[in-house]
C-alpha cells in the first residue's frame, strides 16, 4: 500500500488536475477490491476504489467516479519499485472512449553529484475516438517533443485499468 504522506500527495495532485481538467475540456467487468458506498443512488456521484498491483515493478490505486451511473473518470497514484510515483486520470465520454490522458511522474534521476534529482514529467493527451488530436509534455517545466512510445505507454495502462472497472455503476438495493 502506498504510504499515507505520499497517497495525501498524490490524491491532492490528482484532484487539482482533475479540477483543472474539468474546466479545459468536459469530460463525460469489476475488480475484486472495488468498494462503493452502500446507499448511493444513480443519480448520485459515485467514487468505487480499487487497488492493481503486478507484485514486481508497480501498485496502484485508483478510483472510478460515476456521475448519473456512468463512468467518467478513473484517477489512479502509482509507487514504482525504484520509488518513483504517477498520478494520472483518464476521462470518458459518453460512449466510454477516452477524451483525455493525463500523467504527472516525479521520478529521481542522476545528477552530476552524488544526491540525485527530483523530475516532474507532465503528459496531457487529448482524444476524439481513439484518434489522438494533441499531444504536450513538460520536463521540469520544460517544454519536451512528445514520443510515440510516451503516449502508447499511457494509452496501454488505461486499458488495463479501464477493463478493472465497470462502466456503469448500478446503486446497491436498499429495500432490503
């Protein structure tokens, strides 16, 4: 599980971007340790948690917000083995196609001394269909040419995650 100080981080990240996403451009079968609240209806917006982990290089959390039972967005923080860490956010229209992939990485890298760097990798892809229509990465701030292999990368873990979640959310019975 990744720890609580890095988890507040990155869910603070995550937030701010998903805000911020949300203002740039609308956005619109289950894993096992998805949880949801117990008395939320369709019409409620609903957040279902999950964890991924492939036990080696990676583990996730994330979660899918459902907005009148439909998924919109799945916002996921990674710890790495090498201690690096993403957060990221997928969002949906209303045919469950990807609009946006949005990636933050702060990563260590070797510096001419010996404490190594902190790097912060900003990718944004913008979707219609599955086309990509743009494309921006920034390094430290630093405007960066966006590489085939950087967005296919990003594209390839939403599907993982996308297939972990449904995409709609039914709300549990209450009259039980």
């Amino acid at each position: 599980m990744l720890s609580k100080s890095l988890l507040v981080a990155a869910l603070a990240c995550a937030a701010t971007l998903a805000a911020a996403a949300c203002a740039d451009k609308p956005a619109p079968g289950a894993d096992s340790t998805a949880t949801a609240a117990a008395t939320a209806s369709p019409t409620d917006t609903v957040k279902v948690e999950g964890l991924w982990s492939d036990s080696v290089t990676a583990e996730s959390e994330y979660t899918a917000a459902y907005v009148n039972g439909k998924l919109v967005v799945i916002e996921e923080q990674m710890l790495f083995a090498d201690s690096a860490t993403s957060s990221r956010a997928y969002f949906y229209n209303a045919e469950y196609a990807p609009t946006r992939l949005f990636e933050h990485r702060a990563l260590k890298a070797a510096s001419g001394n010996s404490t190594p760097t902190m790097l912060h990798s900003l990718l944004n892809v913008y979707l219609s269909g599955y086309r990509v229509d743009s494309a921006t990465k920034t390094v430290d701030l630093e405007a960066k040419d966006v590489q085939p292999y950087d967005i296919e990368n990003l594209r390839k873990h939403e599907r993982e995650i996308f297939a972990r979640v449904p995409m709609t959310y039914l709300a549990p019975r209450t009259d039980r």
